[in-house]
C-alpha cells in the first residue's frame, strides 16, 4: 500500500525516520509551516524556517523518494506576539506561492484571541486572493467552538468548502465539519489528539469521503509511522480497502491537488531514488513490506 | 557569442512550452524588458512552476551544437524545462550590466525554494560581467542540497572561469567527495595545479585508510608534480584493480607525464579495452572528454 501523511513537521525528524517511512510504504508528505515548540524572537527566523520548508528539507525527502510538499502561514501561537506576526505575514507572498507550497497553513486558533482571529482572517484572505487551499489547525482546548469558528470565518471571508481542510478532529467535531462541506483531518498523535483505534470506528461510522488521515508527527513523543499503521488496523478491523485508501492517500491528494502544485503524474510513477541525489555512502532501503509494530494507542 | 543567448533560450524554450506557459512567458517577456521591480521579479521566477513541470529538456544533436558554440563548454543535457524557463526569465531582464540587477539577483538567493536555486545557478554561464557572482557561486558550492551543487559545478563553464584556486579546488575535492563525475567539471583539464594534485593525492591515501575504493574520476585531477606518489599510489592498486579502474589509471599516468610507466604495464595487460585505452591515451587522446566517453560507453 502506498500513504500519503498529509500533517507531519519533517524538519524535527531524524533521517531513522524518513528511512523508516519510505519502508513503510509512504511516498508523500506536507509539511505545514508551525512554530518550533519555543516562540521565534525575530522575523529572520521565520525567513530561515520557511526557506528551509521549500528548500533543504524537500531535498532531504527526496533522498528517500519521498515527495515533500509543504505549507505556508504563521501559526496562531505566534500570532499572538502581534508585532512579529505583522512582520511575518508580509513574508507570505515571497514564500506563499513557490513550487510545492500546497496550501496557506497551518493557520487557525489557538486561544481563541483578538490577535490570533486578526492573523487567521489575513491569511484566509490572502489564500481566497491567490486561489489557494488552506490548512486550519484547530485548538487543543475549548476545540469543539474552535472548529465552527475556524469554519465560520472561512466561509465568512469567502473560502470554497472544498478548499479548507480542518484538521485535529475528534468524535465530537467531525459531523460539523463534515456537514459544512470541508475536508476532516485526524490526527493519529499518541496521548493528546486521535489514535488508530478510534480513527478506525470513525471511518467505520462516517465512512472515507473527505476524512483524512495524518501523523501530525513533530518534535513531541510522536509517531511517523501513523498512518500506515492506522491503515493496518483499519484492515485487521475489516474497513474496505477502498476506504482505506481513500483516507490514507487519496483523500489528501485531492484535496491538496486542488493547489495545481502536486505534480499528480510524476507522483503516481514508481518511487525512483535518483542516483545523483544519494546519500555519500549509503543506499536507501526500498520494497520491503510496511513496517508495521503496534498501532498508536488511544 | 554567435548569438545572444536570450535568443538561445527563447528557442529552446518556445517549442517546449504548451500554450498556457507560451501565454506566460510572452507576458514576462514584455514585463521583463520593459523593466520590473525586485518582488515582481521574484514572482515571475516562483510563478514559472505553475506553467511548467520538472521535465527533461531531451536536448536534440543540433541544440547542443548551438548551445556550445554559443557558450563554450556548457551542455543542458540535465537541466529541466521549468529550470530553463526561469533562467530565460532572469536573462530576459534588460539591464543584466546594472548594479540594480545584480542587487536583486543576489536578494533572489534569501528566499528561493530548491528548484528556484538550481535555476539561479544555472543562469550563471549567461550573465554578463560574471565576476561580479563569483562569492555567490562559492558560497553556493557549500550547500548540502546534491542538486545544488549539481546546478553549479557540472557541464558548466562558470567556475574554471571565475573561482580562484581556493573555491576551485573545494569544488573538484567536493565532486569526488560526492562521488559525482569529475569529467563533468568543464576546464578541469586546464586548471589541473600542483595543488590540486597534492589534495588528490592526499585523498586518496585517506580513502585506502578508511578502506574505501577509489573514486574513477579522481585519476583524472592529477598531474607531474609529484610523480613518485603517483606511481607508489599506481603500484598500491593496478593489480587488485578491475579493467574499468584500470582505464581511469592508464589516464592519470599519462597525463602525469608518466608515459613509460604505461609502456611497462601494456606488456602484461590481458583486457582488450584497456589495451586500446592505453593505446589512445599514448596517442594524445587525454583529455577529460575522452574519459568521459570510457564512462559512458
């Protein structure tokens, strides 16, 4: 089977990681543009990091024949630090609308603030002006209000439904996101967001259409592995293999897609490591079975 | 030059492109030559993604020989389509003499993604007044990103024409050390020193420490300063050697000036390819060219 992890910060993983991933049967990932589990200081970081999303990290995906698209925003942690988050948002357009930037994002409330809304709401914005999908992250408290605020005001600044991707749902937001008309992403995050059992009871009751499956993986106690790994269970559990699918790769590539900025046809063809992109020394392992150990537990 | 090399790339370019991406280039076209700011620029080098693919150039035999007749020592063979877009868009600017255009080129390197890299790089070998980038391009020779220093090092006359021996030097050191093709550093038969010999050697002992092959393309970057290294080093590998390694060695002694040597090790060669190599290369066909052939072939 082959994955696509459609939330997963790469830049904080090791090359363990990408090696084990590609093994496993993933081929594409987003990196969304977040903070960096300590606030920046300065907008020269922000250049930094989002030169590093477009340039030196894709390479390094590439290395394993992994596809890295990633996405572009200023996180709504950090846009509570008003002035820095002013400077960072007038980095967009230089960054924004680069190859392989599938989305503004991830984007959204954290605490539901006046200066978080202010950023969101620029940020919508521009992705409505540049016809671009958007990528929400939805707060950790209070999340079932910040998923129909984060919808509310997408709609209200003129996003297409089927350009927004929600991400970080649980039991209790995926109806209303669902009903709305965008896309729901989960979350498969040990201890504090989805894990595989429950995301498999969710496909079971809601079935694929728009629900998208993502590791969210980053520098906290997180797995890479996810998504196929959820996929695994889903198959021991008897979900369809077709929803399988659907919920581990197809889902997010249409809905990413929709950016023209996935090159759809270059990614269906079989992985190749091109050899003038090899590590110094080493090859990379490829075609072995998905490594599979336990799924994430809830 | 025959031809100015906007006119180049604009017909290379033309027939490559389907109508969408014609429209686009069109527009920049007569954006570009009427002159644009700095961001706008940017965004015509990051928009040419969205009209154009990674695909390769598949160059035919008559534009290659245009190409090198143009700017000697240059070859397109591994450039894609959406890289010679943006290098046209850059050259399609009208004031690629200015002050002003080298300030926003420069500016261009902050916030370019992979691909936007490369293509900046590549436009090296067009740029008048060359000199004016050579730190950029060392600088850029320090990148961890192999498609970078690609873009940059090989099939491209830029750097024998403008590093000095420092940046020269890390240059070939680094393509061996990448395990790229050396034979592809245009001008590396001319800017052979006894420096770069004495790093070669040097290389190559550290290789044989650590247990490790060495790389073919090495043979290639030495030269008759130190002869008796050269030779020890020869005798250290020519027997446990394979035919091919065996080729690349019949190079480095003749270009080493150590024709005698090779005189000795044809009497006891047994491989028709490395007879006729050694025959060739004794009858002056010795360069980084011909190597390349014996590569490839």
């Amino acid at each position: 089977m082959r994955f696509f992890d459609p939330h997963i910060h790469m830049s904080s993983r090791t090359t363990d990681d990408y090696q084990n991933m590609a093994a496993a049967g993933i081929r594409a990932v987003i990196e969304p543009a977040f903070w960096m589990g300590q606030p920046r200081t300065n907008v020269g970081s922000f250049i930094d990091y989002f030169a590093s999303l477009v340039g030196w990290e894709r390479f390094r995906a590439s290395q394993f024949g992994i596809a890295h698209y990633c996405t572009i925003g200023v996180n709504s942690k950090e846009a509570n630090n008003e002035g820095l988050a002013r400077e960072a948002l007038e980095l967009l357009p230089q960054f924004a609308l680069k190859e392989g930037v599938v989305a503004i994002g991830e984007i959204g409330y954290d605490e539901m603030t006046p200066a978080e809304e202010w950023v969101y709401q620029h940020q919508l914005q521009f992705a409505v002006d540049h016809d671009m999908v958007v990528m929400v992250h939805t707060p950790h408290r209070d999340k079932k209000n910040g998923v129909l605020r984060s919808i509310d005001v997408a709609r209200e600044v003129g996003v297409p439904m089927e350009k927004l991707v929600i991400d970080h749902n649980n039991e209790e937001t995926v109806q209303s996101v669902l009903d709305a008309g965008a896309w729901a992403a989960f979350t498969i995050y040990p201890n504090t967001k989805m894990g595989s059992e429950r995301m498999t009871e969710i496909v079971r009751q809601y079935g694929p259409e728009r629900i998208i499956v993502d590791s969210s993986a980053d520098w906290g106690v997180s797995d890479p592995l996810s998504v196929p790994k959820t996929a695994h269970l889903m198959q021991e559990r008897g979900i369809d293999q077709a929803a399988i699918e659907l919920t581990c790769w197809q889902n997010a590539l249409d809905a990413y897609a929709q950016s023209g900025q996935i090159d759809v046809e270059e990614l269906l063809k079989a992985p190749v490591i091109d050899q003038s992109q090899r590590f110094s020394e080493n090859s990379v392992l490829r075609g072995q079975q998905p490594r599979i150990d336990e799924p994430v537990k809830n | 030059m025959t031809e100015p090399p906007n006119t180049l790339l604009e017909e290379l370019l033309l027939p490559r492109l389907d109508d969408k991406a014609q429209k686009f280039w069109h527009n920049a076209r007569t954006e570009l030559a009427a002159g644009c700011n700095k961001s706008r620029f940017a965004a015509l080098i990051a928009l040419a993604s969205r009209y154009c693919k990674r695909r390769p150039l598949d160059v035919s035999h008559i534009e290659r020989e245009r190409i090198s007749t143009a700017i000697p020592g240059l070859t397109l063979d591994e450039w894609n389509l959406l890289e010679l877009l943006r290098v046209a868009l850059i050259c399609g600017r009208n004031d690629l003499t200015s002050a002003q255009f080298a300030e926003d080129y420069e500016a261009q390197f902050v916030y370019a993604d992979e691909g936007e890299t490369c293509a900046l790089y590549r436009a090296l070998p067009f740029l008048p007044a060359g000199e004016r980038f050579a730190w950029r391009a060392g600088d850029g020779c320090r990148t961890n990103m192999l498609s970078v220093f690609h873009a940059i090092a090989l099939d491209s006359p830029y750097p024998a024409k403008h590093f000095d021996d420092t940046a020269w030097h890390q240059l070939v050191m680094k393509t061996l050390f990448l395990e790229l093709p050396v034979w592809r550093i245009v001008g590396l038969d001319e800017r052979r020193s006894a420096e770069l010999n004495r790093m070669a050697l040097d290389y190559a002992e550290e290789r044989e420490s650590a247990g490790r092959s060495l790389p073919i393309g090495l043979w290639l970057c030495f030269t008759e300063h130190d002869k008796n290294r050269l030779t020890a080093l020869v005798e250290r590998h020519w027997h446990s050697a394979t035919a091919q390694d065996r080729k690349a060695i019949v190079f480095g002694l003749v270009r080493s000036g150590l024709h005698s040597q090779v005189h000795t090790l044809a009497t006891s060669e047994s491989d028709a390819g490395v007879a006729h190599v050694i025959d060739h290369t004794l009858g002056g066909q010795t360069q980084q060219i011909h190597f390349a052939r014996l590569v490839t072939d």
